[in-house]
C-alpha cells in the first residue's frame, strides 16, 4: 500500500513537473509551438531563397589577358563545386565577340574596356552597367629593333597594334596628340583583330614596333628577346593628361536587366570575383597554373605578367568617383569614344 503510494506520489509530481514546463513555455511572447513552427518556417523559407539564388545562372564572359586572368580563382571554384554562386564562364579573345553576347543577353556580365561599356551605355539608352573596374594601364609600345626612347621618336614609324575602337586606340590617339603627332600624318598605326596578332607579328619581325596590353607584353619578350619595352604608356598617359585622371582601362559591365532582377546573386559574384582577384595578386605562382588550366595563357608567362598587369577591383563609390575623370579625358579627346557623350550617374552599378 505504501509502495502504491509512493509510486502514485511521484507520477503527481512529474505530472506537475511537465505542467511547470509546458506552461512555462506557452507564456511570455508567444506559444512555443507558434514559435517553433515560425522558426522552422523561416529556415525553410531561407533554404528556398538560396536555393532560387543557386538555380540561377550567371552566364560570364572574360577576355584572354588581365580579365581573363583575374577570373581564374572564381573559375576554377566554380569549377570544382566550391563557388557561391552559380556561373558559367567563357574565355572570348576580343571585345567585340563579349559586345555582341553581352548585348543579344546571351551574356549577363562581361569584361569590355572601360569606354566601350559607356558607349554600349549610351547606344543602350541605359541597358548597361558598369559593375566594377577591373584593369588599370596595361599598355606598352615594345620595339624589335627600332630605337625609341620618347613618344616624339615615333614620327615616321608604323605601329602595329589590337583594340581598335576601344581604349587603346584613344589612349594612343591622346598621347600622340599632347605630343604633336597625328595618326596618319605623323605615324601610321595598323590595327589587328585580336591582341595575338599583334603580338605574332612582333615576335617574328614583321612588325618593329608595336603597342600590346599584358600580358602579351611579357609574352613578347619572353619569346624574341630582341624585343624591348620603350613607353610604359601610362606614364605616358599620366604625363599627358597632367595627373587628371587614373587610367580604369578594363571593367566588368552587366546587363541593367539582370542587375535589377537577380541583385543578390551580382553582389555575390562581386564579393567571389574580388576574392578571385586577391588570389591572383597574392597567389601568382598558383594563378598562373590556373590560367593554364583554363587556357588562359602559358604559366610561365602567366607567372611574369601578373605582376604587371595592374589587375585590381574597384566598385562603388571608389569607382563612382575615378571612373568619370577618366571618361571626361576620353570625351574631351574625342566624344565618339565614349558613345558621343558621357554617361549619367545610373551608369555606376552600386552595390
């Protein structure tokens, strides 16, 4: 009798015990069921969002050189399952092809120098971007037996060189320009589709000067050790224009359209593509092996020119701020080479 006591004591107490708790949690705030369904709704929710974010495609395109390069990391950890996002890249060898992907919206982001996204900008009425700069000076006049010490000792001579219609055309035109030469007058320049033309034509004496972007510039010498580096063109162009404006020659620019509608999934690919970018200048060694892998450019190569390449990642405000001055420079030399005239404040992609 006792024994069912005790034992009926005990169950009126635990019963008791379980009452405490269960109360306990209903009062305050809000019923704990409430509670606990809202939270595991909420992960639910978060679950989904991420997984729309990573079903969504970033169809990305990169130049052979600096952009290309600068991409490598992202690249290869996208590759391996290990990215953030959800990208798909290809390696195109000129402006012109990532124009024409980036405009028909086979493309969402691409490299375009810098004065190409303001005239697609333009000729878009506002359907482009510029996400982020990615390049600054890159371009060198070398010789292959010519001796060239200023910009004046290019009178008379014929320079070979690539980018037609995009920033290296103007950055020469300029130069030349502040130091007394015309094009066609002074100097004749012919220009090659693709910066490997260019370069070939270098390397194998055809051409005895030439102007090249990295890393063919590294290329070159590596490959005739006859040819020499005469101009660092942004110095030349600092000289030029007196220190007004930084030289922002390469950009990623993004379709308005996708900027809008998947806002999330582009600042994360800004936030991986900077990560990338940091890898490459602190990690060369490993950059250049990725740059093979993806058939970017030889690692040797790769291994020389990265530090050369002024590779770097400039958004937002920063970019808000140095890229107009540039952009005036080029208008002010020549308005066709930003689209006829300078672009508004929603050009600057803001993060």
């Amino acid at each position: 009798m006792k024994f069912r006591l005790k034992r009926r004591i005990i169950s009126i107490i635990l019963a008791s015990a379980m009452l405490v708790v269960v109360s306990g949690c209903t009062t305050g705030t809000g019923n704990s069921s409430t509670v606990l369904s809202t939270q595991a709704s909420s992960r639910v929710s978060s679950v989904q969002a991420n997984s729309e974010k990573s079903k969504t495609q970033i169809h990305v395109l990169g130049l052979k050189g600096p952009t290309g390069l600068s991409m490598v990391k992202l690249m290869d950890d996208s590759n391996l399952g290990k990215a953030e996002g959800n990208c798909k890249f290809s390696i195109v060898a000129s402006p012109d092809e990532a124009v024409s992907k980036l405009v028909n919206g086979e493309a969402d982001i691409a490299a375009v120098p810098t004065n190409l996204a303001a005239t697609l900008y333009n000729k878009t009425k506002g359907q482009l971007k510029l996400a982020a700069v990615t390049t600054l000076g890159v371009l060198s006049i070398v010789t292959n037996g010519e001796n060239v010490k200023s910009v004046r000792d290019l009178k008379g001579k014929t320079i070979i060189a690539s980018g037609k219609g995009a920033v290296p055309e103007y950055v020469l035109d300029y130069i030349l320009k502040q130091n007394g030469l015309q094009e066609s007058r002074d100097v004749k320049v012919e220009y090659k589709v693709q910066h490997e033309e260019a370069t070939a034509a270098v390397i194998s004496g055809k051409a005895k000067v030439a102007m090249l972007p990295e890393p063919f510039v590294t290329e070159a010498t590596v490959k005739n050790k006859n040819i020499k580096v005469a101009l660092n063109l942004t110095k030349e162009w600092d000289s030029a224009s007196k220190n007004a404006s930084v030289l922002t020659m390469g950009c990623l620019a993004v379709r308005k359209s996708f900027a809008e509608n998947h806002k999330a999934e582009l600042d994360d690919f800004l936030n991986e593509y900077k990560s990338s970018v940091d890898f490459v200048n602190s990690n060369v060694p490993a950059a250049a092996k990725l740059s093979a892998k993806y058939g970017i450019m030889n690692a040797a190569v790769a291994q020389k020119a990265i530090p050369d390449c002024s590779i770097v990642y400039i958004g937002g405000n920063d970019m808000k701020t140095k890229v107009p001055d540039f952009l005036k420079v080029m208008y002010k030399a020549n308005p066709k080479s930003v689209g006829g005239k300078l672009p508004g404040d929603d050009f600057y992609y803001q993060e």
